[in-house]
C-alpha cells in the first residue's frame, strides 16, 4: 500500500511541476502543450471572426467562457488530480505480470518515425470513434456525454466541453490498443495531438469547411454540426457523424449523415434547456438521480 501511496504522490507532484513547465517556458515550443492550445484557439477564433458561418452568432457567444475553461480544466487541471491514480493502476497491472510486452501482438515500433506517427494518429483516431459511438449507444455514458451536447451555440471552445468521466472512458480504451497493436507512442506524439486539437476547434468552429474530396477522410464543421443536431429521423438515432478528427470511420460504418448545409441548426437534446448551466452542477451531473432527455 505504501508503495501505491508513493506513486500517487510522486506522480501527482510531478504532473503539477509539469505543467509549471509547461506555463513558465520551460518545454520547448513545439512541445508545448499549454500554450499550443492557446495559439490554436487563437488562430481558430480570428477564422471565426473573420469567416462566420452563422453571421448573427455573436464573439463572444453563449457559453464562451464556460467552454474556455473546461479548455484548460479537462487538458490540465484533471490532468493533475487522474495522474497519480493513472500510474497506480499502471504500477498494479505491472505487479500482476501485465505490461507492454506481455499484451503486445503486434510490434510496429522499427517502423521509419513517420509511419509510426501515421498508424499512432489513425489508430488513436479509430479507438476514439468507437468510444464515441458508445458514449452515445450505452445510456450510462450518455448521461455523461451530455455535457458536450449541451452545448447550443457551437464555437470552437465548444470541442473540449466534456464531462471529466470521458477522459476515463477514454485513456484506458486507447492505452490498451496502443499497448496490444504497436507496443508505442512516437517520440512525435506531439505532433499527433496539435493535429486533433486544430481539426476539432475547427470541426466545432463557426466556419464553413468541407475540405472538398478529403472530406471522406477528414472530418469537417458541416459533417459535425449534424453531430450535434437536437431532432435526427428515427432511423439516424442514436446518433450520426462521430468521427473526431477523421470522418473516414463514418463512411465506412455508414453512420455519415449530411441531408444539407444548414448552419442554423437546433442543437442540442430534448429538453437542454433544463440542463444544468454551472460548470460545478455539469461536474456532478451523470451521477445524479434526475435524467434530462430521456
């Protein structure tokens, strides 16, 4: 036990100092992932401004500042409080003889940097469809990712509006096919995660993108918008275009869904309206014995 409380503190301690780094400049730049995301959100919401899809949306639009902090809440604060308990679990699961190497059936990690960062980025990519598939089809995550569809007027701060439990459905889902298939995270892992950031501020931005043919495989505002529609014909539920950054996966498993481009969209849930509002009421929400549309 004293073991566990050990790696807990230690991890904790080291995740705090980490982002200390990270905020006072002590990553390099192209590492950075504090003030990436910042510069990302920065560049996206100029195209906002510049390129409104929804001409009557406002800048600063409804929500805007909740969604901004859950911006840094769910990267960087949650980051700190999960970490120790992430190494726990790690340290235990290695304690009983599971690791890397024991669940490792395919090994790709001889392959050139730039293939691996390609198979890290469509297999991380697959892994978080099929989570989002099951955020929406097992009711008990439903409730949980409700949070992101409570969203009703979309910006790009809006793509990290989530409650923290998908950061727990999520992790260990795509830790076990990175540990099973690859036996790897590249060095340029970093890469990978400014791509998903700029495509999902994008996909949830007041823009109009298509990215024409590449469409098929990138996943874009118009596709995504749909995502987030509050009324789908019965044979579309439980839900449509769960592609995160590639919509490759919806055309393969035709769950693609765009009948138009319509900018104006109700978004949204049955019901949102009585949503819980406050970003402590959304932490507790998923938990709590009232449902809202149901």
């Amino acid at each position: 036990m004293n073991q566990y409380l050990e790696t807990l503190s230690n991890t904790t301690v080291g995740t705090v100092r980490w982002v200390g780094q990270l905020i006072t400049f002590e990553v390099p730049w192209y590492q950075n992932y504090f003030y990436g995301l910042i510069l990302i959100s920065l560049v996206v919401w100029i195209l906002e401004l510049s390129f409104p899809w929804r001409k009557n949306q406002k800048a600063f639009r409804k929500d805007f500042w909740l969604d901004f902090f859950y911006m840094f809440f769910n990267f960087f604060i949650f980051s700190v409080v999960i970490s120790g308990f992430y190494a726990v679990f790690e340290s235990a699961m290695s304690g009983l003889g599971i690791g890397m190497e024991s669940l490792l059936l395919i090994n790709l990690s001889g392959l050139p940097q730039g293939i691996q960062l390609l198979i890290f980025f469509f297999l991380s990519d697959f892994v978080q469809w099929v989570t989002h598939v099951m955020l929406h089809r097992v009711p008990a995550f439903w409730r949980f990712h409700q949070v992101h569809h409570s969203v009703i007027e979309m910006g790009f701060a809006a793509h990290l509006r989530y409650h923290w439990m998908e950061n727990i459905l999520y992790k260990p889902l795509k830790t076990l096919v990175v540990m099973i298939i690859g036996g790897f995270e590249p060095e340029q892992a970093y890469i990978v995660h400014f791509v998903a950031i700029s495509i999902g501020h994008l996909n949830h931005a007041n823009i109009r993108l298509t990215y024409g043919p590449l469409k098929y495989i990138v996943n874009n505002p118009v596709m995504h918008l749909w995502h987030h529609a509050k009324a789908l014909p019965k044979g579309q539920m439980p839900g449509v275009n769960f592609g995160i950054s590639l919509s490759l996966w919806d055309y393969i498993f035709r769950t693609n869904y765009i009948p138009e481009e319509k900018p104006d969209l109700e978004l949204g849930f049955d019901e949102v309206e009585r949503f819980p509002k406050s970003f402590w009421s959304q932490l507790i929400y998923g938990f709590r014995k009232e449902r809202i549309g149901f």
